[in-house]
C-alpha cells in the first residue's frame, strides 16, 4: 500500500521529533473530493491546519478558503486566495469592513454582530450573509430572532449552517430544515442566491456516501430553485477531510523499558479528538513472536498514553515512532506541560522526496 512505503521512506529519513506533510497525498484528496463534489463550491476550513504549504495546495487546485477568525483572513489574502469567506463570533466590526472592502464574504454569526456592524457603518451591507443557528446550536441566528427583526434583514443573499459530523440522516433533516424555512418564510429569503452546508464531511466521504450526497444535493437544488424562482449555489467547507490524512509525526524514543516505551514527544502536544495510530519499523531479523508495547508520553501526567503497538522485534532507544494521522487540529492549537514547549519542526514530502524549506 501507499502508506506502508511512505512510512517506512520516513522511519528512513535520518531525523527525529518532527511533523511531516506529505503534500503528494494532500494533491490525490484534493482531486478525489472535487471530481466526487462536482457542480459544488469547495472551501478549505483553514483552521484545520494553516501551513502555508497546504494552503498553496489548495489555492493550486482552486479551492476557496473559509477563515474563522481575522488572523486566518490575513494569511489568506496575503496568499492570494480569489475566494474568501469568512464567519465567526470572534469578528469586530472594523475586521468585517476590512474583509468586506477587500471583496471578500462575510456571514455574520450573531444579532448582536450584525446590529454592532449596522450602527458603526451607515451604508450597510450590500449583500448579506448570515449563519443560521440549528438545532439549539450555541453559533448563529436563532430564525424566531430573524422573524422579529426583520428591518435588519435586508436583501439576505447567503445563508450558513454547521452542525457537527454529518451523516446521511441529519444531513437530510437540515436540508429539509431549509427547504421550509424558505418556503415559509420566502419573503425574507427570497433572494438568496447560496447556501454554505459547513464541512465535517469525511464521516461520509470515508463510508464511500458521497454519490448519495450528491443525489439529495441535486434534489435540495431543484426544491429551492422551484421556491424561489431561480438556481442556488451550494457551498462546503471541509477540512479535516483535507488536512488530517497527511500529518506524520515522527518521535524519538526516550527510553525503553520491558514492555513500555516513552518518547520525546507528549499525547498532551496533539489534537485531542481523534485516535492515533502508531508505527515502528519493520526489521528483516524479527522473531515471529509479536511483542505488545504501551506507547507513553515524556511528562508526569499518568494519562499521557498514545497507546499500545506490536512489535515483532524488540524495540530499543535507537528507534522511532511515527504518531499518524495528525494532520489537523495539531500545532495551530497546541497544548504543553512542564512549561516544555514541543518541537513544531516541520518536513514536507512531495513527487517522491523530503524536503524543509517553504519555498520548495
């Protein structure tokens, strides 16, 4: 398999404690979701993993951007990105004239955001875009909030949504969810002209259900094209799907000890959401009888446990681990302990070798 030969390529690479991208992956993910999302408007949630390495990826395949915060907008526009779109609670109302003068999009997340932006800037937003909130969701606009302000809700052109990890049954309620909601109450939303459904979509991608998608996509299409008298656009915005698969990140062994071996690394310095996998290097001398290690971190904390792996050798202190997938959600939220910052080295891997500069 792929992954099998890049692994061991990187338990080669002669070095230690460092992150690696390998950017050959990101381009073959990148293609797959745009062939299978066709007809679709792909954003890359940014706040997944911000390299700017990824992010040229991205801008190459002509990917637009999602920013949740100013700070990642910056990256964005200093990149170049001709598509921008930008939501989150965090926003000022300078920051969202800023994103809004450089032809960006804006979706406001609260009433109070929207009524703040309204009072320092008189001329108002051309085409507005809001987040709706769903689903007792604590980011958006609750609708009943909408319906009783609706002198602020001039000429509505986007409407957004998250809602968590989809799948085929929730992704069908907040599709139906829209359909009525516009229908009745077509007068407030009768000119939008897009739809952003967030990201959290590699459950589905993963589960190969991504042609029924596409199937309740076209029918969502046609509905709200029958309300309200003309096409909508419809927006994604994944980013785990993209960036998670493509983080390794390779540990030195600090010690080994009988059946437990602890590295240079911590659990407490990675995303803490999501299982890893651990990988130790294959020898042509192993015994036949498998060896279970616990795999621990370097601090004090008796939770810090990666997990366990079989080895068929014995494992010693020359040796490396390699922590995988941890592509995302990782060095843009890092946690540390024993006032021990970790060591954010980065490697990238594209068309077949190692590289360490960023302007490969």
């Amino acid at each position: 398999m792929m992954i099998d030969k890049f692994l061991q390529q990187l338990q080669e690479y002669n070095d230690t404690d460092f992150m690696c991208y390998n950017l050959d992956f990101l381009k073959n993910i990148v293609e797959n979701i745009k062939s299978q999302f066709k007809g679709i408007t792909i954003m890359y949630a940014m706040k997944a993993n911000y390299d700017v390495q990824v992010l040229n990826v991205m801008k190459n395949h002509n990917i637009g951007v999602d920013c949740a915060s100013y700070e990642e907008f910056k990256i964005a526009q200093k990149l170049g990105f001709e598509l921008i779109s930008c939501t989150g609670p965090g926003y000022t109302s300078n920051e969202i004239k800023d994103i809004l003068d450089n032809n960006a999009l804006f979706d406001f997340d609260s009433l109070k955001q929207l009524e703040d932006y309204l009072k320092n800037n008189s001329e108002g937003v051309e085409e507005l875009g809001i987040r709706l909130s769903y689903n007792k969701g604590h980011l958006g606009i609750k609708i009943d909030d909408i319906l009783e302000r609706q002198h602020l809700f001039i000429n509505i052109k986007r409407l957004h949504i998250h809602y968590g990890h989809k799948t085929l049954e929730n992704l069908k309620e907040v599709l139906s969810y829209l359909e009525n909601i516009v229908l009745y109450n077509k007068h407030i939303f009768r000119n939008v002209t897009s739809i952003n459904l967030g990201g959290s979509f590699e459950g589905l991608y993963r589960d190969k259900n991504i042609h029924n998608v596409q199937m309740m996509f076209s029918k969502f299409e046609y509905s709200m094209a029958a309300t309200l008298g003309h096409e909508i656009k419809i927006f994604i915005e994944p980013g785990d799907m993209f960036a998670r698969p493509i983080g390794f990140y390779k540990s030195e062994i600090v010690t080994s000890n009988q059946n437990k071996v602890i590295l240079k690394s911590s659990v407490l310095n990675f995303c803490p959401w999501y299982p890893k996998r651990l990988h130790i290097s294959l020898d042509m001398n192993q015994s036949l009888d498998p060896v279970e290690y616990l795999v621990c971190g370097n601090s004090c904390f008796e939770g810090d446990i990666f997990g366990k792996i079989i080895s068929y050798r014995n494992i010693s202190d020359d040796d490396s681990i390699i922590i995988y997938p941890t592509g995302s959600y990782n060095f843009n939220m890092t946690r540390y302990i024993h006032n021990r910052m970790p060591n954010n080295k980065i490697i990238y891997f594209k068309r077949g070798s190692f590289f360490e500069s960023d302007s490969y």
